[in-house]
C-alpha cells in the first residue's frame, strides 16, 4: 500500500551577495512524498493566493480582475438596463467573486481595499440613469452600502 503525502515546507532566505531577499520567508517548497513537485514564490490554497511574504495582493489582483470581466459579460449578455435586474446579476454572478474567503484575506492597506471597491463603482456608473449620481448616492440608492 502506497500512502502519498502531501507537503508545503516554507524556507527562509538567508541574504547573500547577489541574492534578493522578499522577506522572512521567501520560497514555497511543494512536494508529495518522495519527489518535489514545484518551487514557487506564491501558493494557492483552497481558491486563495499567497505570496512568499505572506501578503494576498496578488490574490486581490487576480480576483478583481476576473470580477471586472465578469462585469463586462454582464453588461454585453443581459440585453435590459433596468438597475433591479442588472443588481440582482451583480450579487450573484460578481459580488461573491469578490467575497470568497474574505475573512482570511482581509484586506487593511486602504491601496487593496480602493481596489476591490474600484469594482462596484464601475458597475454602478454603468447602469443607465445613475452614471451622474456620486458614489455614495448610487450606492445609497441601490442599497449596496
């Protein structure tokens, strides 16, 4: 009987002459017993990114990005303009993009956060009749804040 095992082993990183320390902790060392399948800077667990120092700024690119496209889709797929509609396809298709594993990831550079609302002040801007509203007031009115 074969029993894989799987590992994630982070390795400090000594500073020498030419070497470039990120931080405390610089290399993800990923195996399953016996053989090393990757070195890697960054990881990727259960959907959520994390950097070699420890920082999800990657994962917050990476799901804003796809949040963006996903907006861009709903506008060119749902044929109505009407903000009830186009706010009910937001909380479902785009908001829990957004919201996935917050709790672990969450964001307190106000950078990141700017990035993550940069989202939803999009969205909100394109939405007929409300593109001339501030973004507190569209936020106001569609019950989003």
């Amino acid at each position: 009987m074969v029993i894989s095992q799987i590992a994630l082993i982070i390795i400090p990183q000594k500073s020498r002459d030419n070497a470039i320390v990120l931080g405390p902790f610089c290399l993800f060392i990923i195996f399953i017993y016996p053989f090393v399948r990757r070195i890697t800077r960054e990881v990727v667990d259960l959907g959520v990114t994390i950097d070699c120092n420890l920082k999800y700024s990657m994962h917050i690119d990476n799901i804003v990005g796809r949040a963006r496209q996903r907006v861009g889709l709903l506008f060119k797929w749902f044929v109505t303009r009407d903000a009830d509609t186009l706010l009910r396809a937001f909380k479902v298709y785009i908001r829990p993009i957004l919201e996935y594993a917050s709790n672990i990831w969450s964001p307190t550079q106000i950078g990141l956060i700017d990035k993550l609302e940069s989202v939803q002040r999009r969205f909100t801007k394109r939405i007929p009749d409300f593109e001339i509203l501030s973004y507190s007031e569209r936020l106001s009115l569609m019950d989003l804040a």
